[in-house]
C-alpha cells in the first residue's frame, strides 16, 4: 500500500473513532481551495470536510477530510441541472454567526466533541415541530404540488389523469422533496442530511448545516405555522398518507387481529344480508 493510502485510511479511522482534529495548515488550504471554487461558499471547519455551495444551496461531504473532489465536480459539472434549496444565495447559520460574532446555539466548545447521528429537526429547534407531525400524514415535503407537476408534464389536471400518468407526477413529487417526516420520532430531517455531526453526547447534538436549513426554508416554515385543526374537522386523511394495505396486513398477523378483523367484517356482512 502506498505512502497517501496509509495516510488517507488512518485519516479516516480517526473521522470514525471521533478523534479528528484538524491540522491548522491543512484546513487553511483547504479552504483556500473551496473559496477558489466559490468565495462565498461555507465550510465546516471542524470536520474539514463538508462545503456549501452559495449558488445552490446544497452541501457536498468529501469523502474524508480536505478532500475538495466532491465539491469542484458539483461546482463544474452537476450545479446547473440540480435543484435548488430554499436558501441559495443567502447566507448560513454560521455565516451569520461570524458576522455578528454570536453563538446561535450557545453550547460550550471546550467539552470533548464525538460524532453522533445527526438528530434532525425537533421541537428543541421549533416547538410546532410535534403539532406540524401531529396534523399530516405526509412522510416529506418541500415538493411543488401535483397540480403544478401535472400541468408542466401533461398540460393537464391532476384528476383528469390516467392512473399510469398519476403514479408518474406522484414519483416525480416524491423525488422533490426537501425533507423527511420521522413521527415515531417527532423529527424532520432534510434529503441531504450529511447523517453525522460533532456533539459531547447526544443530548446536545444540533441538526446539521443541511438539516438546520430547514428552519429557513420558506415552505417548511409555512407548514410549521399552520394552525392545528379542530378534531370535528379532521374529516378524512389523504389516501397516499395514510398506512399501506400491505402495513395494515402485516400488523394484524403480528398482533393477531387478522381473525378479530376477518370475524367482524363476515359479522357485518351477514347483517346486511339479513337486512
């Protein structure tokens, strides 16, 4: 094995084992390299090895520390034909931070840190979280509507649609998604949750950069602010929500209601026979 093979494999044994620290001289050239790419991007320095491209918004995780292979392929190549977030061209939680020299999340920097899976988005961020996964079923959002994708790509009503081109616009609204709901868990995490951050334990782990956007992102805000509906107006639940036939069977043969449920539903119908 090579000399920078060794070095690349001890380099990410310590990004696994949570003892990274950054090398001063390292770090200042790698992000001299990024700013090259875009003055205006964000780095996470701690790490090394995430960068945010200003023009979209997304941020790109090399695949270890002072890697920039990931970010200049996005800036070069894959920039123009992705999808935007909400939050392009404006600057990050952090940017604003230096610029004001205040701390957002107020953690104290001198406890050991260890890499913990990203938390995502919770009421400790925003405390309509739980009432804005209490009032949908949705598993993500952040999609343009299926009126809008129909029109675009059928130049048609959503409802006027076959089924075959309905599961079409349905497909193309999922991969649209911005985020994604966890409500076992009351948490949402963005579609480009870099998975890991750097916490003393996981009590005061914060969401990650991409996951912390969120919070900026106009359309989840909107969702956040809606007024939780009263009980007598919660009429129906989208059938796209709401638990899979497939869910629903499995369910009844772990917990054994299949028969309970098989037994009600003859009951019911020599009822109506009789009737």
């Amino acid at each position: 094995m090579s000399r920078s093979a060794t070095a690349s494999r001890e380099l990410q044994k310590t990004v696994q084992n949570g003892t990274f620290k950054p090398n001063p001289q390292r770090l200042e050239r790698w992000k001299k390299a990024i700013k090259k790419l875009d003055k205006e991007a964000d780095t996470n320095d701690k790490t090394a090895q995430e960068a945010r491209h200003s023009i979209c918004g997304h941020w790109y995780k090399g695949k270890e520390p002072y890697d920039t292979y990931s970010f200049r392929k996005h800036v070069n190549e894959e920039c123009s034909s992705s999808l935007h977030t909400a939050g392009a061209g404006t600057p990050t939680v952090t940017q604003w931070q230096e610029k004001f020299n205040v701390n957002v999340h107020g953690m104290n920097d001198t406890e050991p840190k260890r890499s913990l899976p990203c938390p995502g988005v919770t009421k400790n961020d925003d405390a309509q979280i739980t009432t804005y996964l209490g009032q949908t079923g949705a598993i993500g959002g952040g999609a343009r509507s299926v009126t809008a994708i129909a029109r675009e790509r059928f130049r048609k009503l959503f409802s006027r649609l076959s089924r075959k081109h309905k599961q079409e616009v349905l497909d193309t609204q999922m991969h649209e998604q911005t985020w994604q709901n966890d409500h076992d868990n009351n948490r949402v995490f963005s579609k480009t949750c870099l998975m890991k951050v750097l916490a003393p334990d996981i009590e005061h782990a914060h969401p990650c950069p991409n996951c912390s956007s969120l919070l900026l992102d106009p359309r989840l805000v909107q969702a956040l602010r809606q007024p939780r509906p009263k009980d007598e107006n919660f009429i129906h639940i989208n059938k796209r929500w709401r638990p899979s036939g497939t869910l629903v069977k499995l369910f009844s043969r772990v917990s054994g209601l299949r028969e309970i449920i098989e037994e009600s539903v003859n009951v019911t119908l020599l009822l109506l026979t009789k009737s």
